[in-house]
C-alpha cells in the first residue's frame, strides 16, 4: 500500500467527505469550518459537522481517594461522602463577628434536584460558597464525592474575555476538546510524512473517541443552549466583549451547563433572563441528569427545575425532600401548624399535672400520686415536650415593605415625550425609528415585545441617559423622574456604607432634599430588612439580594411623579418583589406615572398596568389596555418555539391549537423519549456497526468452506438473522430520529 492509499484509508475512517474533498483538490465548505490544525498546517482544512445527533459523554474528575482522607483540587475538598454527591457536615460559618449559619447538617444524593431558599442575607450564596472554597468555614466540612464533575456559574461570567461567543460557550466541554487536540497531533503526523502502522491505528482510537465524546455534534449542542438562552444565530461569531454584562453571563451560564458536570450549582442563574429563556432553562435543568443545587428568587424556575427544598430559617437548614416548591409552601405551614399544636397540647397536660400537684401535694394520702405527677411533668421538661418548637420551623418569615413618595405635581397632562426619535447606539444602525410617543399622568406602561427589540435601549433613551441618534426627547418642567434598573445594585461603591449611599442619593442631585435623615434613610432600609448593623456595612460586605435592598432604599427615599424601571424583579427575593409590586400598585394616582420592562409576570400582573407598549420591528405601539395572557405567549415561549422550528411568531400563533388532555400527555411522553434518543441513537449506531462487522466475518467464513454445503447453509441463515437484526435496528434508528425532528 502506498502513501496516498494509507492516508486515504485512515481519513476515510475520520470522515468519508473529508477524505475526498482533500484527496481530489476540492475545498468542502459548511457552516461553520474548525480548523483542527494549527496556523501553517493545511493536510486538513476543516472538519464538516454533519454526523447524526449523538448525546455528549464527559470524562469525570479522576481524584483517588481512601475512607477518611480528602483531598482539596481547585478550592474544592474531596472525600468521603457515603455515597452522596456531596455533604455538608456540621458546618458553622460566620460573617465578621456574626454567626449566620451553625449545625448545618445536609446531604445531597446523586440525581437530586435541591432548590435552596430563604430571605436575602440569610447564607444562600455563603452555604455554597464554603463548598467552592471561596467562603470559609468555622467548623465542619463541605465534601464532594470522588469522580465528580463540579460546575458553578462565576459571577465574573466571561469578562475579559477575547473569544467568540461560540468558542467561549464551547471552551470548557473538555472531554471533546482534549479528543480534538489528539486528533489534531496524530493528523499533523501523518501529514508529516509518518505513515507507520501504529500512528493509523493510534489515529483510528482518535478518532473513535472524538466520536464518542460527541464531536461531531458540538456544533449542534452549542448551537441549542446558546439558542435557548435567547442568542441569535449570528451572535454566535460576535466577540464575548461586544455584549453587555448581562449577556456576559448568559455566555457564561452557556459554557457551564455545556461542560457537563455532575454536580451543578446555580445561584440566581436567572437574573439576566428573559421569559422565554427560564422557560427553556427550567426545562433543561428538569431533564438534568447529575445534582442540582438551585438558589433562585424565580418562583416558577423552582418549580419547573427542582424536586426537593432546603430552606436556611435563623441560621439552620430545614429540608423538604421529594417537594416541589408549591408542596414545600404546603408542608411548612403544616408542620408549623403541627408543632405548635403539639406544643400546647403538651403545655396544657403540663398544667393539669401541675394543678393535681398544687392541690394535693401536701395531702398524706394523695402525696404519692402527686409525686408521680411531678416526676411525669420532669420526665416531659427532659424530652423536650415543653420546649417551644424551634423559631425555624414555626416562625413565619418577615415580610418587606416599601413606602413611595406621593408623586410631585406637573404642569399639564404631558410628563415625557419622544417625536421622530430614532434611537440606537454611535456606530451602528438604529434599533427604533421615527417614534413618536407621549407619557400621560396616570400612565402605567408595560413595554413588552421579542428579546433583543429595543426595549432596555427604549428606557435608557426615555431616562435621557442615552442620546437620540435623530429627533427629540421633551420634558414637563417639573419632571421628576427615578429610575430602577437590573444592573443598579452592581453599580454601588463597594468601599462606601449602606447608610452614606442612601442618605447621599436622597440629599444630594437636582432635586435632592437636604432634610432627609439619617433616621429616615434607617426607617426605609429597615422596612427592607437591612436593620441593625446591615446599614452600616460597607456594600462589598453585603449578598446579592442586600446590595438590591440597599438600591431599592435609595429609589424610594426621592419623590418622583415618573419612575422608569428595567427588570426591576432581577436580584430581588419573593418577598421584595411583591413589596415593590404593592407599591406601585398604589402609587401614583392621576398625577404619577410608571414605565416598566419586565418578563416577571406575577410582578406585572400586581402592578395593574393600564397601558401595554408593544416594541417590535424598530417600532412602538401603544395600546390602553390591561394586560393579557395573549401577551405573554407571543413574545415568550412562542417566541422561542418559532425560532426551534423557523416559523415565524405570527405564523405560529395561528397554527396553534388547544391540545387535549390526551395529546398534552402523548406530547409529554414524545418529549421524554426525545430526550433520551440521542443516547439510544448512539447504542444502536454501535450495535449496527458490530453487527456489520460479524457480517463481515460471515462472509469471508462462506469463502472458505469449500463444498460443505450444510456448512455454508447455517452461515447463511446466520447472515440472514444479522441482517433482519440490523433491518429492525434500522428501523429503530429512523423512529427515533423522526421523533427527534417532530418535538423539535
């Protein structure tokens, strides 16, 4: 065999299309070229994705260890868990001087979906963070089990980045990535002139396990999350530093969830996601198969993604197992309901015994039964009867409010206006043109419209904080305008104290009032829950959800009479969220007005909006209506749904039907089996492939039995049986794959 067959024979192995477009001088071009060779190399010009869907399998983390040793690898310790995906065992963590967290005792099973709930501030992020290693513990451990795969979203997201989008998103699906490395190696050897028989069959082994980790279908699998989560299909070339910090998490999030860990841990990994994007994330995370820690403020998320709660109540963990969200609210109450009931009843058995002993204590012929009575009333002391149940599990969690300003009064009716306003970003083509629009008192405008429309480059345009690329902005001169943005509690001083940003955003501005007190910024961030010591810490000292409470103190402490606020719902808890949502359902009367972007539905549906803006196509329509359910199909999950199946949104509308009980379940059934057929696919292509190759070996027997004629007989009926194997596999195999292609 000469050089050019020996190169031919193994690159047909690698790709038959490949193999003949370098053979013949063709260059193949597809969608999208990875170059598998580096700069300078070109035996291999590109590797064509166009195998069948496969599902991707990753290499675990190899740590060796023996009972009762652990072994710490990127801030994460690594032991013995008894056959958990990981334990907490009795950890206590402090924060400064504070004891936030003590006794925690919590165990995570393999496969389990645990949401992880509880007010802002109360140790969420703290608790997972011990397990990361970036938190430290007081006492106790935080073990992940040996072989397991931890993924965690960063909150830096992709910042620095100089990749594409794609190459980010697909940087960390290692098992892939090192297969394609090797490949690459054994390829550019070959080129080189080394044709030995080993380097073919080393780069056979390549190839097989490139097959096998899922290479051919990265592109595909890339392509879905990144789709999910809202990217459009020419994003996917962009660089990471064209987007904003929002989508930088969401490239982030893309990367995590395609590394495919074992055990996964997400702390609101929905607050830069529209509706559309939970949806699919929520059912991504369902069908997850490994461990799942959710910290999520998302109420529909949790009940979509996990299957058991873990509450942090005072400075405990309390643990609802085999509960949605909606049983856990259930359980709660009942088991508060229980222990307090219990706890009386004990307390009033208490008192008769005690009453029996007052009375007849001092009786010569009752004072042993009054004796026993008293050793029954120590015997309960000592059990614990007539302890009150723990504060945890009988407490009822406090609940934030938030106080808004009466609305100053305006000269006329018009607060805000655009006219011919075409409205974008220096450098590059207008997202809105030629609007035209007017804010009335008693407005409450909700903006709605698909992802990426224009509608956050809207209200930044309407703050004034963006300049017009045409026309012009006007103003009611006594405007008083506030504003509450997604990204506001990031923006904060870290080195500055809660207290000095509130009392300085209330005193200080054009319309800032000097008589604002310290003891009124106090009271505002006291009725959020940022008490005590809270306010005088400085912003780097605070999580997440406190840092928003310090923003949303310093939004209500300025009378306005127009308040602008983009995904004001984002990194605020359940509880805040309905705060702020009972108060601008009250506010503003005839004289105030209200613009709102928001994909948080039960927010929006408290509000009571009376006026819906629909931003669409580079343009604004107003309507004065209430919302309604139509609104938020069309440009959630219609939207995502038509962009899986190239129909358009309108198109898609129109076609849908009601389904009927038994077709929602048959389409509930479809999509179980979907989600498991590439794995199928991937078992039968094998199953196939061995059965060819029996075949094979059937055939070279039938040229080698000479005249035995009984012989060549039952070879024969041996072939046939393969062959009738491989024709119900087959068959199999296309089911599958046209199931594949109806659910999405």
């Amino acid at each position: 065999m000469n050089l050019l067959q020996s190169v031919f024979l193994v690159f047909s192995i690698i790709d038959p299309v490949l193999c003949f477009s370098n053979v013949i001088g063709v260059k193949y071009s597809s969608h999208r070229e990875v170059n598998i060779l580096p700069a300078g190399q070109d035996f291999i010009h590109s590797i064509h994705y166009r195998r069948k869907h496969r599902s991707i399998k990753h290499t675990n983390l190899n740590v060796s260890t023996v009972a009762d040793q652990t072994k710490e690898e990127e801030g994460v310790t690594i032991g013995d868990t008894k056959g958990a995906a990981l334990i907490f065992d009795n950890v206590a963590i402090s924060r400064g001087s504070n004891r936030i967290l003590s006794d925690i005792n919590f165990r995570i099973e393999r496969n389990q979906r645990w949401g992880l709930v509880g007010p802002n501030g109360c140790g969420k992020s703290t608790l997972l963070g011990c397990l990361t290693g970036s938190v430290r513990k007081d006492e106790g451990q935080a073990l992940i089990a040996p072989k397991l795969r931890l993924g965690y979203l960063r909150q830096t997201a992709v910042s620095g980045s100089t990749k594409t989008v794609f190459d980010e998103a697909a940087s960390e699906m290692n098992e892939i990535n090192e297969a394609k490395h090797r490949l690459t190696a054994l390829g550019n050897a070959v080129s080189e002139g080394d044709t030995s028989q080993k380097l073919l069959d080393d780069l056979d082994t390549a190839n097989s396990d490139f097959t096998a980790a899922g290479g051919w279908t990265q592109e595909q699998d890339v392509d879905t999350v990144l789709k999910g989560l809202g990217f459009q299909p020419e994003d996917s070339e962009r660089l990471c530093s064209d987007f904003s910090g929002g989508w930088q998490m969401r490239i982030g999030l893309a990367r995590l969830l395609l590394s495919k860990p074992n055990v996964l841990l997400l702390d609101e990994p929905s607050n830069h996601l529209d509706s559309s994007a939970r949806d699919w994330l929520g059912n991504y995370l369902a069908n997850f198969e490994g461990s799942l820690v959710l910290i999520s403020h998302d109420i529909a998320l949790l009940q979509a993604a996990v299957d058991s709660i873990a509450e942090i109540s005072g400075d405990t963990l309390l643990t609802y197992v085999s509960c949605s969200y909606s049983k856990y609210l259930e359980e709660k109450e009942f088991r508060a309901k229980s222990a307090m009931a219990e706890y009386e009843r004990n307390m009033a058995e208490a008192a008769r015994l005690q009453a029996y002993v007052d009375k007849w204590g001092a009786s010569a012929t009752k004072a042993t039964s009054a004796q026993s009575r008293v050793k029954m009333i120590e015997k309960m002391k000592k059990e614990g009867k007539l302890t009150p149940p723990p504060t945890a599990i009988v407490e009822k969690r406090w609940k934030p409010s938030l106080s808004l300003p009466s609305p100053p009064k305006s000269i006329g009716e018009v607060l805000l206006g655009l006219e011919n306003a075409d409205i974008g970003y220096p450098g590059s083509p207008a997202l809105l043109k030629k609007l035209s629009f007017e804010l009335k008192r008693g407005t409450k405008l909700i903006l709605r419209g698909p992802n990426g429309a224009g509608k956050s480059t809207l209200v930044t345009a309407l703050r004034g904080a963006l300049p017009l690329l045409k026309g012009d902005r006007y103003e009611n001169e006594k405007l008083r305008l506030g504003s509450f943005t997604q990204d506001l509690a990031q923006q904060l001083d870290g080195n500055s104290r809660a207290i000095d940003l509130v009392t300085a955003y209330a005193r200080e501005g054009k319309f800032g009032d000097i008589n604002v007190s310290n003891e009124d910024a106090r009271n505002a961030m006291g009725r959020l829950g940022l008490s005590g010591d809270k306010a005088l810490r400085k912003i780097s000292e605070l999580s997440g959800g406190e840092k928003a409470r310090v923003a949303l103190s310093m939004f209500c402490l300025k009378a306005c009479n127009v308040y602008v606020l983009d995904e004001p719902s984002n990194h605020l808890d359940v509880e805040c969220i309905e705060a702020l949502s009972d108060a601008l359902s009250s506010w503003g009367g005839k004289d105030g007005a209200i613009i709102v972007v928001s994909h948080d539905k039960s927010f929006c549906d408290s509000v009571g909006f009376n006026t819906v803006g629909t931003v669409k196509d580079g343009s604004l329509v107003i309507e004065e209506r209430d919302l309604n359910e139509s609104d938020w199909k069309q440009y959630d999950m219609e939207l995502f749904k038509a962009s899986e199946t190239g129909v358009s949104t309108d198109q898609s509308t129109a076609e849908k039907k009601e389904l009927t009980p038994e077709e929602k379940a048959d389409l509930k059934k479809k999509r179980k089996m979907a989600y498991n057929a590439p794995k199928q696919i991937e078992k039968l292509e094998k199953k196939i492939s061995a059965s060819e190759e029996k075949i094979a070996q059937i055939d070279d027997k039938m040229m080698n039995v000479g005249n035995d004629v009984g012989k060549l007989v039952d070879l024969s009926n041996e072939k046939k049986a393969e062959e009738d194997e491989i024709a119900i596999m087959m068959s199999e195999w296309e089911e599958l794959e046209l199931l594949l292609a109806e659910v999405s």
